[in-house]
C-alpha cells in the first residue's frame, strides 16, 4: 500500500468518496460528477487513481465455476446430464436465447454420430439452434421430424423445413419429413392418416430414434413458444389447457406439472408421438432458456422426458433453488 503524504489527503479522499459511491452505492458517474461539483471524466480519472493505489480491489470470479456447481446439482437431484451456459447478469431473453441455442449447436456433436437416427422438434429454440449448426459430417444419419406443422393458416413446411434442412446439412444426414397438422380437428381424423403407409413409416421411425432434440413449450415464456403464438391453438383449446393445470408442452404434446399427460383431451388431437414413445429414447435432449420456462422444465423433469439438458445459468439456478 502507498504512503500518502498530507498533499494528497484531499485526492484520497474524495477518490474514496467516489469508488463508494460507485461500486457500493451503484451510483453513476454522472450523478457522482453532479454531487461533487465536478466533470465527469474528472469522476472517471478518480476511480482509476483510486484502483492504481489499491483503494479498490476488484475480485473476478469466472462464469465457469458456478456453472459447473450447478451441472453437478442438477444430476444429483434429478439424474440428468446438465450443459449450464454461462450467461450474464441481467442479459435480456433474446440474447440469453442465443447464448444457449449457440452452445447446443457446439455441443450437439457429441450426441449425434453415424448410424444414428435423430429426432428433432421445430420451435423458436430449435430454430435458434439450427442457425448456429456447424458442419459435422457423418455417415448413414436421419434426421426425422418428430410432429406436425401445419394449421388453418400455414402449412409450416417453409419453417419446418429450414430446421430440418440446416440439421440434414450440418451432419450430412438424410431427412424425413412428418408432412401432418400439428392438431387434427378429429382424432378419428389422425387415427385413419396413421394407418397409410407414408405416414405411419415416419411414426415407426419415431418409435425407434436414438437421440431427440426438443425443447419445452411454456403459455408463459417470455418469447412465446410457437406452438402458443402461432395460430395452433383457438380459445376453447386454451381454456381445455387451462381447466386440465397444463404447465407446458414437449413436441406439441402438453403435459401438467407432475408430468401426466396421457388423458388431457387435446393430446388424442395432436400429431407428437405420445410421451411414452419419448421416454423410451435412450437419449432426450432439451434445450431450454428463460426462467419463465422453469415450472415446464420441472414438469418435463417429473415425467423423465428429459435425460440431457442444456440450460442458461440463471434457469438452472431456479431449476435447482425450486
């Protein structure tokens, strides 16, 4: 530490004044400036003066031990593999979405290999995802779509194809599209489509994938799920979801807070494979971002459709404090 001789007692001091109001008080320089009568590059020399002289220590605790702690908790309590991404304090939902669809992306490799069949999903986050894909070829690989698109505005092939297209490129693999509504107004409707035989040769595909990449639907996300924004559900399905305590959705197949999801109405209507098929895939990967999709993840957790899990560090903070 310096000596400091009487003349420079005064700088010290207000240095002092000023790093106490601007690391313990949050105050900004400019309202440090304005109440001590001067510039505010003038504030702005007297922190670094006072970090030069040792009045401040600043102490950096890198994002990857916390992470780390917390991929630990999550497998210890809840017997998943966890890849928690390091995200800053207060990072807005779209670029925490980013952040995690960019370190799937890195991280799907390990995952996905030849002769392999994979099931991918399509929404926001699994479009997130597609974009940052990079190549990693392999042999023998489909990827197969894993439930509808369409409804009474759009056919879905142009969004749903871009997601699968980018997966196909990315490892080299051959793709099979699921070209059916996402919801069936009759489930009549749906049981007779499933007997054709183009139909139900991707459904015999879903019941035999290696991996799945998905990610959770939540009505209550702060980026709304697509299922939830896009034209899918009317007002009565809605209140149906309401009524039945849905707190989220896995390939357009909701489910309530316990994980229970097979005698909800909406799901006879529905073209996802039932959540038993999901379950009996040795791999399930989800990706999932934004705090407000946690009580969905826990759901997804509680009726085990989840076995790996890719997830930003303040989600996985409440996964685990909830």
């Amino acid at each position: 530490m310096t000596t400091y001789d009487p003349e420079n007692n005064v700088k010290v001091r207000t240095a002092i004044t000023a790093a106490t109001l601007y690391y313990l008080e949050n105050r900004t320089m400019q309202a440090i400036a304005v109440e001590l009568g001067m510039s505010r590059s003038s504030v702005s020399r007297l922190l670094s003066y006072a970090r030069e002289e040792g009045l401040v220590e600043i102490t950096v605790h890198p994002p990857s031990v916390a992470p780390s702690l917390l991929e630990k908790e999550l497998h210890s309590r809840f017997n998943i593999r966890a890849t928690v991404v390091a995200t800053p304090e207060h990072t807005n939902e779209t670029d925490r979405l980013e952040r995690v669809a960019l370190a799937a992306a890195r991280v799907l490799p390990d995952y996905i290999d030849s002769n392999m069949s994979v099931g991918v999903a399509w929404g926001a986050t699994m479009s997130a995802v597609a974009r940052n894909l990079s190549p990693h070829p392999t042999r023998n690989t489909q990827i197969v779509q894993l439930n509808g698109a369409a409804n009474s505005r759009t056919t879905g092939v142009l969004y749903v194809n871009e997601i699968l297209r980018r997966f196909g490129e990315a490892f080299t693999a051959d793709i099979l599209q699921f070209t059916v509504p996402a919801f069936f107004d009759n489930p009549l409707t749906k049981e007779a489509l499933w007997t054709e035989r183009s139909v139900n040769r991707i459904v015999r595909e879903q019941n035999n994938l290696d991996v799945a990449i998905f990610s959770v639907g939540s009505p209550r996300a702060s980026i709304p799920s697509h299922v939830y924004s896009g034209g899918y559900l009317d007002r009565e399905d809605f209140q149906s979801l309401n009524t039945q305590n849905v707190v989220g959705d896995v390939l357009t197949v909701f489910y309530r807070a316990d994980g229970s999801w097979a005698d909800i109405p909406l799901n006879a209507r529905a073209s996802g494979p039932g959540l038993d098929v999901l379950r009996a895939v040795p791999c399930r990967v989800c990706v999932c971002s934004g705090i407000t999709k946690v009580p969905s993840l826990r759901g997804a957790i509680a009726g085990n459709f989840v076995s790996d899990l890719i997830i930003d560090e303040e989600s996985a903070r409440a996964l685990v404090d909830a």
